[in-house]
C-alpha cells in the first residue's frame, strides 16, 4: 500500500491541492498563477504545479483577493 505524503509536506502542490490547503478556488489560483509576476508557480511543459511556502507566504502578504 502506498502512503500518502501529507499536503503539510509537499514542497509542491496541484491546483487541487493548493486548493483545498488554502480554502481557496481552483479558478482564483488559477487566475493568480497566470500573472506575469507570479512567483509561486512552477510549470513542468504543460502542468502548473504551486510552490507550497510560497504561495503561503504571498497570502500572508494580502490583505485581500
């Protein structure tokens, strides 16, 4: 049986997992991850994959989305 790594763990995370470990929607991380400046989003070709501390630390910066 496979063990599941925790999202706590993760240096990075799907959209779905950013999701579901920030309360925020898959669309507005979408959105946010798509902006020239972003700095918490890796892509691997095609897929976007979120860097966890990062995307923290940029919500810890925001008063609002």
């Amino acid at each position: 049986m496979v063990e599941k790594t925790p999202i706590w763990r993760k240096e990075l995370l799907t959209l779905e997992e950013a999701s579901s470990h920030t309360g925020i929607g898959i669309n507005k991380l979408r959105d946010l991850s798509n902006s020239e400046g972003c700095d918490f989003v890796l892509w691997n070709g095609s897929k976007r994959l979120l860097k966890r501390k990062r995307l923290e630390a940029f919500l810890d910066r925001q008063y609002s989305l």
